[in-house]
C-alpha cells in the first residue's frame, strides 16, 4: 500500500468531489463517530438482553414461590375445615358413595395382647341398701315376675357434697417482742394468719385454676355452688399471687435443678401479657417442669434459663437460640417427620409444571427412616436389642440418610429438608444411640407445654408482670408435683401454710 508523502495535503480536502463536494475530514470524523454510536448501541443492546433475562428469572422464582405459597396456604384450609365427602380413585368426590372395604380407616384400637381395664373394687363399703326384686320387667313391662333365689351385688361409688364450710375460731397467746416493740403471735395448725379464707379452700382454687384449667369466675361459682363459699374472682387472683410469692424460692431451686440434669427437654410457644406478644418457655424432663414467660424468643433467654455452664444434653427442635446450650443435643426426629409429611402434602398441590418426582421419593424415604429410627429406639428401651449395637445401628443410619439426601432438589422447602439432614448438625440426630436415657423425639416437652397453650385458651395470657411471676411459678410447681407424684392440691395447701422447706420436702418426697 503506497502513502502520500509526509507533506502531502490534499487539495480537496474541504471540498471532495469523490465525496459530493463535501469535506473530506468531517465525512472521517462522522465515520469514526459512527462507529463509537454503534458500539454504544451493541452495550445498550446487551445491557437490556440481560436485564430482560434477570427479569424472566425474577418472574420465574416469583412464580414458583408463588405456586408453592398457594400450596402451603391451601394445606393449612384443608388443616382446619376438614372435608366430610369421600372420594373415589379418580378424585371426584360424590356424596353418599360408600367406600371399598378395603379403602375404610379401622378404629384405632388397643395393641395385640393388651390387657382389658377394668375399674378396681373398692377395699371398703360403708354401707349397704338391700333393694327388693322388681314386680315390672323393666324391659318388656311384663308384671307378676316370679322372684328367685339368690342376689345380685352391685358396688357404686360416689362423693359426698356437704353444703357447708368449717369455721375456725384461732384464741392466739400473745408474745411482746421487745426488737419490733408490738405483740405478736404464731399460726396455729393449718392456719393462715390474718386471712378470712382458709389453706384447704385456697388450695382447691389454685388447684382448679392452674391444673384442671378452670377460669377465675368459674372456680368462684364452683366453691360457691357445692361448699357455700362465697368469695369474688378478685380473691382467687390473691390466692394465686400469695401461692406464687411463697412458690418462688422452690421456683429458683427448680431451674437449678434443671441446670444440673444429665438429659433436658425444651420448648416454647406463644403467650400474651396485657396485649404483648410473649413466649412460654419450658425445661425439664419426667421428673421435673420449668416454665418461664419472657417479653422475647431469643438465645439470651435460653441461656438464662440453663445458665452458662449447662453440659446435659438437651433434647430440642431446630429452632437456633438452643445451638448454645450445651456441649451436645439430639434433634426431634418427630418433627422432622411432620415436616416430611407437610412438604408431602404441599407438593402435591403445587402445579403439574411445578412438580419434581424426586421430592416425593425424597419424602417417603425420610418418613419411613424416621419411623424406623423411633422403633429402634423403643426396642432399645425395652431390651430387645442390645445397647452394644446402637453404634453399628448408627452408622448404618447415617449411611442411608446420605444416600436418602444425595441429589438436591428442586423445591424450596424440600431442599431446605434435605440441606439440614446432610449438613454439619447431621450428627444431632443420631445422639440417642450414643447415650443412654435420651429419646430420639421432643414428644414430653409438647405433652408439657400444651397445658400451657390450652391454659392459653382459657385465661388469654395475663395483664400485669406480677401476673408473668405467678403464671411461671405455679404451673412450674403443679406440673413438677405430679411427674414426683405428690398430689397437687395437697402439695398447694402445705406451701401456704408451712416453711420453704418443708414445702421442698413434701414437693420431692423428702429427697430434696
């Protein structure tokens, strides 16, 4: 290619007649601005391509976020309005058709082998009524029935509901203490000082309150109606506030106790306090129960409750504020079951299009391990099979898991699932066949705590901090008296009428 020489200027160069008689270096400089707008145009282009895909993408998780929240709402419905239609293979349901014998749900009934209950014989009879044969069947109406030899026993029992109270007249000897500079006296035997309303009496209101869950107005007409006592709701609020205020040492004794115990279950659940949302946290095990009501749900409060050196096991759902307590738990292998079956449910009424066979796979294969998982631990329990094979049994387990939790998966909530049960807490699962005493579910922590959640129901949360304290404490010692099996109306009367301690050894039998 041949160059014009370096002083070479073009005569045409405002004027070109190759060019139309325009300008040479403006049609160059228009060329090379051409190109730049081009370039421009091309990043433009490209910028908008992959906006518009991130767009698409959105949509798309939107969509089945969308279809999996639908599912999710649709399954709590059907939760809670239950249909009461049969329905045939294909689906369609159709009144008054009558299942296959086959499809039809047996009445669950007593296991193979188990014994028949019958109600004990009284040890006493206090009084006998001979009744005369009849002269009328009662059956048919028939009259002149002829009598026979013999008699036929029959043993009721009943209570005896006597109208009346039992006034106690105290006479106090007095004593001048010179330190307080007044006279003063001692209670006598169960007596309460200063208070018109007897220990039985408080006891027994208490007791309907906390244990059989009896609202306040309610115990008032019960005490009323079958003992002839009168007193206003507002008493049985002062009742349970002075049970609460000398329950509360035995109360603080209590959560060291269970700051000290090898195995611990824990829970918690909703509760309200003048209109605040509130939790109720519980701790224990079979023979101990703590609650204790707090403004927040967060770890800080779990470690007020175990303390900070806690080293049992605690035996607790997935919910984190637990993952500081303790040196080592054991997951709830139920509920993983019933998030199994839940994401079962919802997957079956997501879309054809929003389906993924391998989350039902995934399902069936995770409920039937943790079935079996359960059943090896009952058969743990009972003996029959040696506590020398749980660690073969538990490598086997975590064996099959892996293989169950392999291949990720498509929806959310199913990888959610299978993420945890391969993850680092994996080994969690399995920590009731590497020490004796602990169960593979949470199953006495809800039994524990649905008292509190059908208490709920009742009382609607309370209204006042004192009113915090006293749901706290009293459910605490109620529960706790009867897992020691000391009868709990009893074990209230002692504690409003007796020392700390003597109401501690009667709460644990003497073996406090």
């Amino acid at each position: 290619m041949l160059y014009p020489p370096h002083d070479f200027k073009c005569p045409h160069r405002n004027a070109c007649p190759h060019l139309e008689w325009m300008s040479a270096k403006w049609a160059l400089e228009a060329y090379q601005r051409a190109d730049y707008v081009y370039d421009e145009h091309l990043k433009i282009v490209d910028n908008l391509y992959n906006d518009l895909q991130a767009k698409r993408d959105r949509i798309r998780t939107l969509e089945k976020e969308n279809a999996e929240l639908k599912a999710k709402l649709k399954l709590l419905h059907q939760r809670q309005f239950n249909p009461n239609k049969k329905q045939d293979n294909s689906g369609v349901k159709k009144e008054g058709s009558i299942p296959p014998a086959s499809q039809e749900k047996k009445k669950r009934g007593a296991p193979m082998g188990h014994p028949g209950w019958v109600r004990p014989k009284p040890e006493r009879i206090d009084r006998t009524i001979h009744v005369p044969a009849p002269t009328v069947c009662p059956f048919c109406q028939k009259n002149n029935l002829k009598p026979i030899e013999g008699t036929y026993e029959h043993i009721q029992e009943d209570i005896v509901i006597q109208p009346a109270t039992v006034v106690t007249q105290y006479l106090h000897d007095q004593a001048f203490c010179s330190r307080c500079n007044r006279p003063v006296v001692q209670p006598g035997e169960e007596e309460i000082l200063n208070a018109p309303i007897g220990p039985v009496a408080k006891s027994v209101a208490v007791y309907l309150r906390y244990r059989i869950g009896i609202s306040y107005r309610k115990t008032t007409d019960i005490l009323h109606e079958l003992f002839g006592l009168k007193f206003v709701p507002a008493s049985a609020v002062g009742f349970d506030r002075k049970a609460s205020a000398r329950g509360e040492p035995i109360y603080n004794d209590l959560r060291e106790k269970i700051r000290t115990s090898e195995v611990v279950h824990a829970d918690e659940t909703s509760w309200r306090s003048d209109g605040v949302g509130h939790y109720v946290w519980f701790a224990g095990h079979d023979q101990l129960a703590f609650f204790h009501i707090d403004r927040h749900r967060s770890a800080s409060v779990a470690k007020d409750i175990f303390g900070d050196s806690f080293e049992g096991i605690l035996v607790r759902d997935r919910y984190a504020a637990y993952n500081d307590i303790g040196k080592a738990w054991q997951s709830c292998i139920a509920h993983i079951l019933t998030k199994a079956k839940d994401i079962s449910r919802e997957h079956a009424l997501l879309p054809q299009n929003e389906k993924d066979k391998a989350v039902d796979t995934f399902c069936d294969h995770v409920i039937t391990f943790c079935t079996k998982a359960c059943d090896i631990w009952q058969k743990l329990k009972s003996g029959n099979i040696a506590w020398k094979e749980a660690s073969g049994i538990r490598r086997h387990f975590i064996n099959e898991l892996n293989k169950i939790c392999k291949k990720p998966l498509k929806v959310k909530s199913a990888e959610t699932l299978r993420s945890y049960l391969n993850g680092p807490d994996q080994k969690f699962l399995f920590t009731f066949l590497r020490k004796r005493g602990v169960p593979p579910t949470n199953n006495l922590a809800e039994q524990a705590i649905r008292h509190m959640v059908i208490f709920r129901k009742i009382c609607f949360g309370n209204r006042s901090q004192i009113g915090v304290k006293t749901h706290s404490v009293i459910p605490s010692l109620v529960q706790t008296a009867r897992r020691q099996n000391v009868n709990p109306r009893r074990f209230l009367q002692t504690l409003l009428t007796a020392d700390t301690l003597t109401s501690q050894a009667a709460l644990y039998h003497n073996s406090s």
